[in-house]
C-alpha cells in the first residue's frame, strides 16, 4: 500500500490585506515538498513585502492556513515558525561581523558558550568559516547571501521551509536557493519574487505561483 505523504509546506485558502486590497494565490493551493522549490511572482516589491510577511508570521491573514507537514501554524509567532527567511540582498547588519551578525540570531538566555558552538556549527555546515570576521561590504553578492542563509539556519525553532525574497534592484537569489537545498536537502525552498523573469532560470522549480486579487469572503 502506497503511504501519501503530505507536502512539506502547504498554503490554502490564504487570503491578506495589501494596501487595502485583498490579496490570494493562484492557483490554491500552494504546495512544497522537501527538496523542491516553488516561486510566488508578486506584482510589485511592496506586494511581495506583504506576501513575506504573512508567512514568516509579522502580519496574519484574513482567511486561509498554513501548515508544515500538515501541522498548522497559521497564528504562530514569528519565532515559533518553522520558516527560515533569506532576504533580498541579505539584510545583514553592515556594523557587525558575520560571526557577531549569526550570534544576535542564535542568541538567547542561556550563557555564550552555547551560542559561540551554534555560530561554529552552522558557519562549518554552511562553508563559511572563512568569513566569521569579516564584514559584509568585504563580501561578494554570492557569499552574503551564503551567510543570510546561515543566519537563518541559527534559529532555535528549526527551520524545515526556508524563504528566499528576490526583489528588483537587488542582486539574484540564485545562489541562496542552490546553498540552501546543498546545505540540507530535506528543506521546502520558497522563492518570492517581483519579477518572474528573474528567476526564470532557477533550477527546476516545482511550480509558479501568482499574487491575484482574492475572491469576495
């Protein structure tokens, strides 16, 4: 007998408010496996903004679930989601080292050491050992976003979905989407983007998703 397994990342009926207009995904529902990676093509940055916020749990939505493996997670806080974000060029701290920037993530009440040997691990997983004292204008496009992912990977929920954002203006997120899956093959990759053809050569993406105006409640 064949077991279904249900998606990694699944969102349905989701329907949010962006400036004053409510908002859905087309088709719906939105579904990730692990491994895979899906695009959500917004209209504009500010609509994208929007969508990121609504998962990574800044904003909450009108109507709709999400859930991760099949749990839902919709009204959880920010920091008890399982979802990992990389944002678009980054957004590290530009006065902190990279060792200091993945500390203020991993950090919490317990004592330093613990930090420091969540700072190491993740930097060794994420080969970016050679960056902890650097600063991040001293990096190259591909290596911040090497160290965004690692950031976020420094949580203390464990991430199982992890959101790329591509926006115009900043570099791609190619490479954030590749380390991401080559750092642990089991994540749902979600890419949020406000231009399609950016990510149009991204490898295999399960499939598209569009931003549309949402159906009257």
């Amino acid at each position: 007998m064949v077991v279904e397994v249900p998606p990694l990342l699944e969102l349905s009926g989701l329907a949010w408010q962006a400036h004053g207009t409510r908002r859905a995904l087309a088709p719906d529902p939105l579904t990730v496996g692990p491994g895979r990676t899906a695009v959500v093509v917004a209209a504009g940055c500010a609509e994208a903004d929007a969508f990121t916020d609504i998962l990574v749990g800044l904003e909450m939505p009108d109507d709709g679930q999400i859930r991760i493996h099949g749990q839902e997670i919709t009204m959880r806080l920010p920091a008890e989601r399982e979802i990992g974000l990389i944002p678009a060029g980054a957004g590290l701290l530009p006065h902190l080292t990279v060792e200091q920037n993945l500390a203020l993530t991993a950090r919490d009440d317990q004592a330093s050491p613990p930090i420091r040997g969540m700072v190491a691990y993740m930097a060794k997983k994420t080969d970016i050992q050679g960056f902890l004292r650097s600063r991040p204008h001293e990096l190259a496009h591909d290596e911040r976003l090497h160290v965004a992912l690692a950031r976020a990977l420094c949580r203390r929920t464990a991430v199982k979905v992890m959101v790329v954002e591509d926006r115009t203006g900043c570099g791609p997120c190619h490479a954030a989407v590749s380390a991401a899956l080559g750092t642990d093959p089991s994540l749902a990759v979600l890419v949020v983007t406000d231009d399609r053809t950016r990510v149009a050569s991204l490898a295999s993406p399960s499939r598209f998703w569009e931003i549309a105006d949402a159906p009257d409640p």
